[in-house]
C-alpha cells in the first residue's frame, strides 16, 4: 500500500481564543481522532478541540 491509497478521513480541529481554526492532524478512524482531542483537551488550556470527518467530495463537516 503508498501512501495515495491510504484514506485518514477523520480531522481534530482546534479552535483558539481569537477564534482561528486549525488542523491538528488526520486519522483513519474515529476513535483514534477522538482520543487525540479528549487528549488536548484535558490539558486544560482555552482552545477548543473537536472530531470531523471529510467527506467524499473532500468538504468537511462536523460530527
């Protein structure tokens, strides 16, 4: 398998104080990218951070 055949629809998005968004990576499931953003999230800092999922046409949405 390279690398253009794996597919890592899941984002974790941050959000920070000013309102700027930011990819923090891509994963190839769910829980993966969930236990990335439980995991910043518990740092207890200000950012938001969430899960969303690209679709087929390559557009994100949350989830």
């Amino acid at each position: 398998m390279n690398d253009s055949t794996i597919t890592l629809p899941w984002l974790v998005i941050r959000q920070d104080d000013n309102g700027n968004r930011y990819r923090v990576g891509r994963y190839a499931t769910r829980a993966e990218a969930q236990k990335i953003a439980d995991s910043l999230d518990a740092r207890g800092h200000k950012q938001l951070y969430w899960v969303e999922r690209i679709g087929p046409n390559g557009v994100s949405s949350a989830d």
